[in-house]
C-alpha cells in the first residue's frame, strides 16, 4: 500500500489534456508525432487503458478540451508563435478522439473546456478539484511540451503532487517532448512516471474518498 499512496497519493485525479483530433491526427492543425512510445496511436490506446483503469478503481477522471471561437479573439499570443490556427469551436479539430468515450461519461468523468495553455487559466478546473479532494494528480494527453507541461507547472505552483505518465504523452518534436518529461522531475522528484507502473497502482487502490455524492456535471465556459 506504501508503494502505492506513493505513486498515487490519497485521492488521485486522472487528467487527460486536449486529445483532440488538431493534436493526434497526422494532418492536424498541431501534429503531435513525438512521444515514449511507437508513435499518436498508441498514445491513445495507452490512454484509454489508464481511462478504464481509474474507473475501475474509482479514480476520476478529467478531460480538457482547447477550444476557440471562430473569430480567434481568445487566442491571444498563441499566434505570436509556431501554432496556426487550431481547436476552433465546430470543427473536427476541436473534438476529443473518439476512442475515448468522452460522449457518455461515468459517474466521476467530467469535461474541462479551456481557452488556454494550463487548463487552471479561465475555467473551473481548480474548484472541480477540490470537490474532488484531489491531491495528486495524474498527467496524460498533448502536447507534452505545451498544456500538459503547463497545466502541469501550474498544478505544481498549487501544491498538488504531479504524476505525468511518459508514454501515455505526444509532443510536438521528439526533443520537446523529452524536455517537458525532464521538466516534470526536476519540479518534483518522481514526477515521471511509466505507465504499467500507474496502473497496477491503480488496480489496488482504495479511495478514501466517496465520490458517490459527487454529482456528475460538465464543467462549461461561457461563449459570451
């Protein structure tokens, strides 16, 4: 049990950041073909295996979502870099990879939509969390180098602990991608973590947590 709380604290809180088709598909407005393992695909399968892991064990689970208006007025200095336009509201881009279930959610799986590079920036992340009692939270999803490693720094700044999974993450370069994993342990040491590790962590897990009161909702950002 020891080796599990270390790996997973207390109450866990799986995160899954913007595995939208802009990211994971190889003509994606932000292509993501760098990662710890053969390549997007098996990212998402990897993730899915965490996804029905913590269900089973009552972990929940959250999903952000990157998404635009059409005009781009949100995107602020996003455009000042390498990033074209992407994640714009109604298109294929901005959905979640079907793999992933996200169109009926469990008890204790919720929807984050954000305009931002950290999910903590403009939305309800940070009071969801805390209904949730989370103290650890785990990081999967793209890109490596951007709203996973800042969502991830921001977390860090709150006090949770971080647990970013390396193969069960996509970057932009395979450069990026190393640097971000390596940012996450020099933030807090034990920080990167291996997938078959989490899991079996999360297949003897108690929560002490009763989630049952919880009530399901989707955490929403006002188009106005």
């Amino acid at each position: 049990m020891d080796k599990v709380r270390k790996m997973l604290g207390k109450s866990p809180v799986l995160l899954v950041i913007d595995l939208q088709h802009d990211f994971l598909d190889p003509n994606g407005a932000v292509p993501c073909p760098a990662s710890s393992v053969s390549g997007p695909k098996e990212v998402i399968k990897n993730i899915r295996k965490l996804v029905e892991a913590a269900k089973a064990a009552g972990i929940p689970t959250i999903f952000t979502k990157e998404v635009h208006r059409p005009s781009r007025i949100d995107m602020g200095r996003e455009l000042d870099g390498d990033e074209p336009s992407h994640c714009i509201e109604g298109t294929k881009g901005a959905e979640i990879v079907e793999d992933l279930g996200t169109d009926k959610l469990a008890e204790n799986q919720f929807i984050v939509p954000k305009r931002r590079y950290s999910a903590f920036i403009g939305t309800d992340l940070i009071l969801l969390l805390n209904s949730l009692k989370a103290d650890t939270l785990l990081f999967t999803g793209a890109t490596t180098n951007v709203c996973v490693h800042y969502t991830g720094a921001d977390a860090h700044q709150y006090d949770y602990r971080i647990r970013v999974i390396e193969e069960a993450t996509a970057g932009t370069s395979q450069s990026a991608h190393e640097a971000a994993l390596e940012a996450f342990e020099y933030l807090q040491h034990g920080a990167r973590v291996h997938l078959k590790d989490v899991i079996e962590a999360m297949r003897t897990f108690q929560s002490s947590v009763n989630y049952s009161k919880i009530k399901q909702r989707e955490f929403t950002i006002s188009k106005h």
